[in-house]
C-alpha cells in the first residue's frame, strides 16, 4: 500500500478511539493533551518506514 493509506488509516483509527474515549467521559481532565500522544505516534510511524526503505 502507498503511504497515503497508511496515514489515513492511522487517523481513522485513531479518531474512532479518541472519540469512544471522549465520549465515555475517561479524558475530560486531559483533552488538552490528546494531540501530544498522537503526533509521537505519527511521527514515530515516520521514522520507521525511513529505516524500512533503506
């Protein structure tokens, strides 16, 4: 699969999760810091698909 699909699978998934956890009432004193968590975990999927190709 192309990197696109990848990347839009990643934040599918993570959408659906965030918003059972929001909605479920679990994050409501650390809304502020979903961002966080999910751009390392991006970015993390960045570096490995680097290290993959060479």
């Amino acid at each position: 699969m192309k990197k696109i699909y990848y990347d839009l699978l990643f934040v599918l998934i993570s959408a659906v999760i965030l918003t059972v956890l929001v909605n479920t009432g679990i994050l409501e004193k650390y809304l502020g810091f979903i961002l966080i968590p999910i751009l390392g975990a991006y970015y993390l999927g960045q570096v490995v698909e680097r290290k993959r190709r060479s």
